[in-house]
C-alpha cells in the first residue's frame, strides 16, 4: 500500500483550481509533519497556511514552476491550486534545519495523496517578494511551499533511457513523464 501512494504521490502542478480545501484539512496535514522525524526532536519548521483567493493569489506569483518545461509557465487561471502550505524555519530555535523541510514534505504530501489531493514542493521561490506580501517575519526562513490541489494531470513514470536523460517532459496529449533512474543504477554496492 506505501507504494502505491508513493507511486500516486506525484508533483502535479495543474489543479482543479475551483476545488475547496478547508484550513482544517490543512491543519490536519501539518499535523502529520508535527509528528514526523526532527534532527535531535528540536522541531524548528512553522507553517503558514493559505485556502482562500486573496490569500492564495498572493502566493502565487512568486513561485516558479516546472523548469524544465521552458515553454511552460506555470498553471493557467482555473489550474491553480486551490491551496499552499508554506512551510518555514524558525531561527530562533536552530540555524540549521537539516531535512526537517523534507520529511515535513513528503508527510504532507502522502497525507494529502490519502485524502485524493495532490501537490508539488517548490524550492524556487522567490523568497524576498513573498516574505513581503505576506509579511513573514526575520525570524522565519522561507524553506519550501507546498502547493495542493485536486489533481488535473495525468503524470507518467517511465526508467530513464540510454541518454541518461533526466529532464521530465510533456507529450502532446499534455501528459508529464517523469524519468526514474533504475534500482541497478542506485544501489551501487
Ligand atoms: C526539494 C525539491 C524542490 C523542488 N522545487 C520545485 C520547484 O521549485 N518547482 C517545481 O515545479 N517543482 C519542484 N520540485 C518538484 C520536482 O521537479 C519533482 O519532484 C521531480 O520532477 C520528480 O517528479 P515527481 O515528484 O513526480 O517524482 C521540487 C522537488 C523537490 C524534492
């Protein structure tokens, strides 16, 4: 079963965008990164939670989406999500946050997958302009923003070729392929 919400847990970036996520849903996905692993239990991550236009349209703008798909720029009007958790560091409590963000992620995002929703980890931020719209205090580093929604792709896995390429792509019925590298390649030893 933990494959196959790994296998369903995919970055998907076009969303129903008219689908609701109530915050509580939110909550209750933050709540599963609460209780997820913390180098030495200190527990630095804090969230910002967005499931409203105003909000959400805030957001948006200061992500960057897909950079492999040059031709691409992002969801359209109608294909955004319908909500974000942003999730933060609080330098009072450590400098250092490890890969808190990561297992918080991925908590969340299995979390999610559970609930038929979707989402994307975006890394690429533009940090300064969002710290502005939403006023986050110096005290909190911008890590990762979650994106959900209600998936509106179709994402495939295929093994990554003899060219080694590992660029992810669409093909033009408009579904994304994502290249995986091969157990035998992975497992050196
Ligand atoms: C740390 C991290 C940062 C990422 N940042 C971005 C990002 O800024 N924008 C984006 O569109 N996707 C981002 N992704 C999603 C990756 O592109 C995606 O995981 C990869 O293409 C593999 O696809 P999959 O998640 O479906 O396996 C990020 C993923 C990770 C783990």
């Amino acid at each position: 079963m933990i494959r196959d919400l790994i296998m369903g847990n995919r970055s998907y970036r076009r969303f129903y965008q008219e689908f609701i996520i109530e915050r509580a849903t939110l909550a209750e996905l933050v709540d599963l990164a609460r209780l997820s692993a913390s180098a030495a239990n200190r527990q630095p991550l804090k969230y910002i939670l967005s499931c409203d236009h105003q909000r959400n349209a805030l957001i948006f703008p200061h992500l960057s989406w897909a950079g492999y798909l040059g031709d691409w720029a992002g969801p359209s009007e109608g294909e955004k999500p319908s909500a974000y958790i942003i999730v933060l560091g609080d330098i009072e409590i450590t400098q250092s946050f490890g890969c808190d963000h990561g297992i918080a992620a991925q908590s969340i995002l299995l979390g999610a997958r559970e609930k038929g929703l979707g989402g994307c980890i975006i890394a690429n931020i533009q940090r300064q302009e969002l710290r502005k719209a939403l006023d986050i205090l110096p005290r909190y580093k911008i890590l990762l923003v979650l994106a959900l929604g209600k998936p509106k792709e179709t994402v495939v896995i295929e093994t990554v070729g003899s060219d080694g390429d590992i660029k992810y792509w669409h093909d033009s019925e408009g579904r994304h392929h994502v290249p995986k590298r091969p157990l035998s390649e992975i497992i050196i030893s």
